[in-house]
C-alpha cells in the first residue's frame, strides 16, 4: 500500500527550489575597489612623475621649462645697521612752580611757545613781600646804629683803661655789648636778604630753553610751593634724545668703535620704519646690562632744529656701526634658507640652474651681501624660485629678466 508523505511545513512558511551556480556579487565588488585604488596609488607615485623613460603624461613637469627673473652679483657697499625701538626724550624737563605763596597776578607766555632760560613766566602779587622787606631793613638800620654806638663807647673804655680809670669788668661788657650787637645785625641782614630773595621769586621765570605746555593755573589763584602740579611745564626739546636698546651680543661692536674715537650715526625713522626723522650721533650708553631683558640702553643726541621729533614719541633707531666695502651683493629676495642651508639659484650658461650654497652677511637697501659663493657678474634667480630643483630649466623673459644690479648705497 502506498503512501503519500507530506513534508511538515510551518504555516506561512515556503521552500524556494535551489539554483545550481549562482555566486554571491559582494566579493566581486570588493575586489574591483582594490584593484581601482591600486591603480591609483601607482599612478601617483614619483618615479611615474619622474622617470625620462616613461611616455605619460605624468613626465611634463621633470622637462618643463620655468619662467624667472634673474639679477647679476653685483659689488657694493653694504652698511651693517643696528635697528632697534626707541623712545624720544627730553633733555629736561622742568615742571614750573613758585617758591613762595600768593596770589597770580600775571601769566607772561602763551601755551605752546618756544621760551629762553630766564623769560618770565608768571607773576605773584609782591606787596606783602615788600612790605616785610622795607620791616627788615628798618630793624637793620637801628640795630646797626645801635651797633656803631657800643664801638665807640668800647673804644673810650679801652681808652680809660689804658689811664686806670676804669675796671676791667666796664671793659669787658662794652665788648660784649658789641658783638652782641654784630650778631644782631647779621641776622637782620639775613633776614632783608630773605625778603629780597622772595620778592625776586614774584617772578617766576624759565629756568631752561625749551616749550611750554599747557597752564595748570590761571590768573588769581592762591599758588604755594607745594603745589605739585606746578604752573606750567618746560620741556627742552632743542637738543633732544632718543633712548634705544640694543641686545648685549651687539654691545662688543659698538664699544670698539667708541674707543677707537668714533662718532656713531644714528638715525630716527617714524613707527612705520620708512619716514626718515632726524640724524644725530651716539652720545652714551648705560653703565650695566639689564639682566631681565639682556639688553643695555643707549642714548643718542640730536639737534632737532625742525623740531620732528616729540618728547615720548615712538621712534625706530637705526644705528651706522660699519661699512663692508666692495663686496658682492645680490638682492634679497635671491637668498633662500633650507636643508641645503644658505643658497642661492646659479643660472647656468645651458638655461639651467644649480643650487649653490653661499654665506651670506648684512643687508641694507634690498640687498644682501655674499661672503662666499658667488662672483660678480654671476646671475642668481630673484623670482620663481618656489618650483626649482637642481638641474631644472628655466626660461628668462626679457621683461621678467633684467633686473639691474644696482650697487647697494650706505
């Protein structure tokens, strides 16, 4: 008897028929990501960029030609400069007060104006002065009378005791008597000398060359010597200083030519460092190197007849220590620093440039001076230097290359 066997399904539940070679594709996809990024990778490398024998098109750069401008090493003075901030200082500064008390009847200048030692400033009222003078002198007067009296009676004593007419003890006191009186009039004299000094004080003068600034005071306020803002101030500022710092490894320098006798130019530039100022010397240096900052000041003098530069003004300092004479220069902007070290493009006579290591010295005026490692005449490249390797060809338009060479001024 034959029996028909159902298979045991779950309700809901089917089976799909299985289908002889049939692969999963996931794989495949994975595999062709690889490959694509691993042709990527070996198409950036560098010997695909650099390679002569390779005929893509990633060897254009290794044979391309750069554009640059190039400049002849030319001879020339270099000045070697010692720049540094500094301030404008006044040679003095005297902030005006009067040095005795009363009211302000005058003030004698107008703010801002250039002034001498001993022009009147401001006057105080000078009749109590004056008053009490003439007092003091009445007091010398009688006490000197008083005086001329006990000489002569000293002199009759003398002459009576000389006679035996009178006794020592009478001598003794009309000597007394007088130099008493000498005390007394040396202190009266004292005192008209005060009230003579005070009733010069009424007018109060400058007591050096220079402008003044604006009044702290007006006419008929009560003044005293303790006043601290004073009347006015003066401010000398013909001459005038500018005090500048300067690191202690470039003190040696300076120091030398100093003792050779030598007078150091200095020159004050505006903030910006372009707008020439003034030029003065080098009058002194401080005595000790500040340990905080290693730095020691100097303090240069100048005449400032045009009166350009300003008590407290901010100024750049740059001072002239010494000259290199006929040496090669290039411009500035020929020097670059690297792994190489210091170096410069050499344009070579085939269009190509070679790196050529140099040393280099001081610069001034957009030039640099090479100590080694170059000649005149030699051209170096002074733009487009950012793409160029060793060998590399190069192309100097006639617009972009003749960058003359200029001789670099002091």
């Amino acid at each position: 008897m034959n029996k028909r066997v159902e298979p045991l399904l779950e309700p809901g539940s089917s089976i799909e028929p299985k289908q002889p070679g049939r692969w999963p594709i996931w794989p495949w996809l994975l595999l062709a990501v690889v490959a694509l990024v691993a042709l990527l990778v070996w198409r950036h490398q560098p010997w695909q960029q650099a390679s002569p024998d390779n005929g893509t098109a990633g060897a254009a750069p290794a044979q391309s030609v750069q554009s640059v401008a190039v400049a002849a090493a030319a001879k020339g003075d270099i000045p070697i400069t010692l720049t540094s901030l500094g301030t404008v200082t006044s040679l003095a500064t005297v902030t005006v007060k009067s040095q005795i008390s009363g009211y302000l009847t005058a003030i004698d200048f107008k703010e801002g104006q250039m002034v001498k030692k001993g022009d009147l400033l401001a006057e105080v009222d000078p009749r109590s002065y004056e008053a009490a003078l003439a007092e003091y002198q009445g007091e010398l007067e009688k006490d000197q009378a008083l005086l001329d009296n006990a000489r002569l009676d000293l002199q009759r004593y003398q002459k009576l005791m000389r006679q035996d007419s009178t006794s020592r003890q009478t001598l003794d006191t009309a000597a007394a008597t007088v130099r008493q009186y000498e005390g007394t009039v040396r202190a009266d004299q004292a005192q008209v000398d005060t009230q003579k000094l005070n009733l010069a004080y009424c007018r109060i003068v400058s007591p050096v060359d220079g402008r003044v600034g604006l009044r702290q005071v007006d006419v008929g306020n009560y003044v005293t010597a303790s006043d601290t803002d004073g009347i006015v101030v003066v401010t000398q500022i013909q001459p005038i200083s500018v005090i500048f710092t300067l690191p202690e490894d470039d003190l040696r320098p300076v120091i030398k030519r100093l003792q050779t006798g030598a007078r150091l130019r200095v020159t004050a530039y505006d903030r910006t460092g372009t707008g020439k100022l003034a030029v003065g010397v080098l009058d002194t240096l401080d005595n000790q190197i500040d340990t905080t900052t290693g730095t020691v000041k100097l303090r240069a003098a100048f005449d400032n007849q045009d009166g350009s530069l300003f008590p407290n003004q901010f100024v750049n300092a740059g001072m002239l220590v010494d000259t290199l004479s006929s040496v090669i220069t290039v411009p500035v902007a020929a020097v670059q620093t690297g792994t190489p070290g210091t170096y410069v493009y050499l344009v070579n006579a085939g269009s190509t440039v070679s790196l050529r290591k140099v040393a280099a010295g001081a610069s001034a005026n957009g030039r640099i001076a090479i100590l080694s490692g170059l000649e005149e005449g030699d051209r170096v490249v002074v733009d487009g230097v950012d793409h160029l390797v060793d060998g590399a060809r190069v192309s100097i338009p006639d617009a972009a290359g003749a960058v003359p060479a200029t001789r670099a001024a002091p």
